[in-house]
C-alpha cells in the first residue's frame, strides 16, 4: 500500500484511501436489476431477520440488504419481506413475489408495476 497517506483525517478516509489500494470492486456497490417481460424486474435482496426493526440496510454485495423482525421460521420472514417490499415501493402485495431462495437468506425477488429507480431509492 504504497499509496495510502501517512496521516489520514477520519477513518472514513483511511478506509477509502485503503479500497482504492487494494483496487475495490465497485460493482459490490451497486444493485443489480433484470428487466423481464411485461414490466417485472427481479433484483437479489439479503434478509437479516430477527432485527429489532424493519428497515433497509443498503446494498451488500450487490443485493439489497433488508433488516426485518419477523423470525425465519414457517415462512414468516417470507411473507414480511414481501409486504415490506410492497409497502415501501407502494404497491400491492401480490405484485411482490419471492422467486428463489425460500429457505436461505438471500433471495430473488420479482417486482411488477415499478421502475428501476424507484427499486434503487430504496437503499438510498
């Protein structure tokens, strides 16, 4: 790391001057979403159950990160995450569906009736 400054100001600043010397993938960043057929887009969400509120978390490695208080158990954490996803994008629970992963934590998520950006907002 022969790059990194000596004296940085913050560790947010030395945290950045390191990412940039181990060359940091900024794809990590950023939230991959499909468009498919008929206005229905499918991104990868990343649940952490069991928090002490419902909430989004941002973007870990490239799916979004969603905090929820329901516990894993019977589909619960399931069926909060779909009517989180509904109520924060506005839109009805039906068009908030859970492709894959129904027994892990990371899960594809198909999406009808909303734009990308406004699945992007969500992190912001």
């Amino acid at each position: 790391m022969k790059d990194v400054p000596r004296r940085v100001a913050s560790f947010r600043d030395a945290w950045r001057c390191e990412r940039a010397a181990i060359g940091y993938d900024r794809r990590a960043l950023t939230l991959a979403i499909e468009e498919r057929a008929r206005g229905t887009l499918r991104f990868t969400v990343r649940v952490a159950p069991r928090a002490s509120r419902d909430s989004v978390l941002g973007i870990h490695d490239g799916a979004l990160k969603v905090a929820l208080t329901a516990p894993p158990v019977d589909g619960a954490a399931n069926a909060a995450l779909e009517t989180f996803l509904a109520r924060a994008l506005d839109l009805a629970r039906r068009d908030v569906r859970i492709v894959a992963g129904h027994g892990s934590r990371t899960k594809a998520v198909e999406v009808v009736g909303t734009s990308a950006d406004a699945v992007r907002a969500l992190a912001r």
